[in-house]
C-alpha cells in the first residue's frame, strides 16, 4: 500500500491544514519504509510527533533569528558565543545551524562556538550527538543539509561539530577568562542548578560575557529575579539582556580585599563574603590559600556539599597540601558520619603539621566511635600534655566551633575514666 503515506500528507493538508514541506514529505515516506508507520490512521503520529515537546532540534528557530538580529546590529567581525543548556545538545545544535545559516548571509561575519557540559561524560555525547527521525521530522532543507542519514537516526555532520569547542565545566567556576563571549544562549539550564546555586551561576555567565555582549534565554523570570546584573532590553517584543558597566560592582575591577570577606564572614554575610572570595580568585593567577579555605569555611557553614566537594577536588588537582585544608575537609566529612573518609584527611594534617590540636581530637573521637578505647584514650592523654605545654597549632578561623576549651575538658575526662 504504497499510498499510504501520499493518503497521510492528503490528510494533514486538507483536514489538519497542515504546511508540508519537502523535508516532512521525506519523513513520512522514510516513516513507512522503516515500518513505523503502516496505516492511514497513523497520521495521528505524525501530529503527535509535530507537536512533542520532546523536539527540542529546531523549535529554538524564531528565537535564534531574533537573537542574531540584535547581535548583528553591532556590525560585528567575529562572533563568539557560548551555549548552556541542561540537555545533550540538542538545543545548542539546534541553535547553532540556524545561527550558520543568519552569518552566511551576512558579509563577512565569522563565529566561533563553543558549549559547556557538565561533566566529561555530557561533553563526549554532546560531541558526538545523534536524533532520532521524530526530532528531525519539521527540519527545513538548510537544517538536513548539517544531517546525515544513518537510517533509524540522524548524526550531525563533522564540518559542524568540528567547529564546536565542548567544555566540561562546573557551572560556578568557568574555565574561560572575563569579558570572553560576545553572547551567551541559555537554553533551561536552570534545570539541573538548586534556588540557592542560581546567583553564582548566572554571576559567572556574567562574568565571561563581553561588555555590551548579549544573553539570550526564555526564561525572563529566572533574569529579573535580582540573580544577575545583565540589563533588560526589547526590541520589537524580543527581550534580551546586556551586560552594561556599573558604577558598583563586585568584579575584576572591584576594591574589595580579603579583609572585606572576612568581615563579611565574621557577622554571617556568607553570600557576600562568597561573591568577593570569587572575584579575588579570578584575579589571581595561582591558587591562593587564604582565598580558598575561607571560601571553605563558608560552604561549611552553609552546608553545602556540591561547592565543598567541588572544591575538594579542585585542591586535589591542583596538588595543594595544607594541614587546614586536610582538617576542615575531614571535619567535613566526620560530621557526614564517614569516618574512613574523615580519618584519612586528619591523619595527612597531621602529618604536616603535628601538633594540630583539633586533628588529633577528631581522630580520638572516630577511635573511640569505631570501638578502638584503647588507642583513643592514648591520643587523649597526649591531646591534654600539648594543651597543658602550650604546645599545639590551631587552624585559622575555625575556633569558633571547636574551642580548645572545650577539648581540654573532654580529653581530661577521657583521662579520668580511664582510670576508673
């Protein structure tokens, strides 16, 4: 029944009023030749497959077009331009073909791409992306051109990906330097960020953003929050939003000093004391103790272990030994009930600094929780001779929890039961 798929188009067009262009026509003829269609009826599939959300190849169209209008009003040379999304690309590619198509068409106009995942893993599969038939069907014949037919799906073509630069990044510390992209396509990339994570990932797409760059998403809500100091413009409907300098700011220009963060600190301003932390270390080349550990603390404080693990491991590559670092990550994780964990962090800030009196105190308790009395008991003895000698080390700013007080006390406790 070779007239099946001619008796479907018959019907989208004349019952469903359906545009049928070349690129569907195609599809539904390749539909029945791989047997996913068979009968007239199943017109309703194609509807259902028109209108899916689940499409997100191409349905970014009109609003790339109105996007690269303004971008082009600059009169630009080259365009660079970075892509967030929460899916594997699909948006981004989706995107990024139609913007081929717009600087084809203009004179002289070069753009350089590139994408951010969020892990290694996101990064291979968005180099290397595939569609099924169903996203593809309402492609238009300049979008097939980047397609190529793999029978059941479609990959996109090598001279597209190839212009690509994939990056796996964590969204709240960018591997680019400021001022980098011209314009900046965020495509629901909230999605996968908490409330509280939203302020620092959109101060970041701030950060890399070009002075009077642009970025674009649909999501206008999420940019008039007060979570980014983008500025709103619409031209013809279309809202945009531009990165413009402002008299107060906290950025590479800033005035602000560590001093200023640890003031912040001190009277619970967390948030505050983060964002400067952040744009101290931007402006450092090297990885600065001082900034880091007090960015730890915060995250201590606020709880939260994305940003505490993240940056765990940042110290880790960058082959950063501190004995603070080693304690405040093992209090971290004694507190987390892992004590496996937790004693291989305080015994490396041990060794590198031995009379860390609060090391030594985290590690009698773990002994004494995982039934070890006897040797707990040894390093509470030797934890009352340091205090009593005055011959100990305490971290930085964490004394506020923990005092040495309070460790004299329980270690000379310890003491008297054992002798009971």
């Amino acid at each position: 029944m070779e007239l099946v798929p001619e008796m479907i188009i018959s019907t989208l067009k004349n019952e469903y009023r359906y545009e049928i262009t070349p690129a569907l026509e195609v599809r539904i003829h390749d539909l029945y030749d791989l047997g996913k269609i068979s009968d007239v009826s199943d017109y309703d599939k194609i509807i259902q497959v028109i209108h899916s959300m689940h499409s997100e190849l191409f349905k970014e169209r009109s609003f790339v077009e109105n996007a690269m209008k303004e971008v082009l009003k600059k009169h630009p040379v080259n365009v660079k331009i970075l892509f967030v999304g929460s899916d594997l690309g699909e948006s981004s590619y989706g995107a990024l073909i139609e913007i081929e198509r717009i600087l084809k068409q203009s004179d002289n106009v070069n753009g350089s791409y590139h994408m951010l995942a969020r892990s290694s893993g996101m990064a291979e599969k968005i180099k290397n992306p595939s569609f099924s038939y169903d996203e593809v069907l309402n492609a238009d014949e300049n979008e097939l051109h980047y397609l190529v037919n793999k029978i059941d799906y479609y990959t996109v073509r090598k001279d597209l990906t190839e212009k690509v630069s994939v990056t796996a990044a964590n969204p709240f510390n960018l591997a680019f330097k400021n001022n980098t992209f011209d314009c900046v396509f965020l495509f629901d990339f909230q999605r996968y960020l908490k409330k509280t994570d939203l302020h620092l990932a959109l101060h970041e797409i701030y950060r890399v953003t070009a002075f009077d760059g642009i970025c674009f998403t649909k999501d206008i809500n999420m940019m008039l929050s007060g979570a980014t100091s983008f500025v709103a413009e619409e031209a013809d409907n279309f809202n945009y939003f531009v990165k413009r300098k402002k008299k107060v700011e906290i950025t590479e220009e800033s005035t602000y000093t560590f001093s200023d963060a640890l003031d912040f600190y001190r009277i619970k301003k967390y948030q505050e004391a983060a964002m400067i932390l952040y744009s101290l270390i931007r402006e450092s080349r090297e990885i600065d103790i001082e900034l880091y550990r007090l960015l730890l603390l915060i995250y201590i404080r606020q709880g939260d272990s994305f940003k505490i693990e993240y940056t765990e491991r940042v110290l880790k590559l960058n082959n950063v030994k501190n004995a603070d670092f080693d304690f405040i990550i093992g209090s971290y994780y004694f507190n987390r009930n892992d004590y496996a964990k937790s004693e291989q962090y305080l015994k490396h800030a041990l060794l590198e600094s031995p009379n860390l009196i609060f090391a030594e105190y985290y590690l009698a308790l773990i002994e004494k929780l995982c039934g070890k009395l006897e040797s707990s008991r040894k390093r509470f003895c030797e934890i009352a001779e340091k205090i009593d000698e005055n011959n100990y080390y305490t971290p930085e700013l964490y004394s506020e929890i923990v005092s040495i007080d309070m460790i004299n006390y329980i270690a000379k406790n310890e003491m008297e039961g054992a002798k009971i």
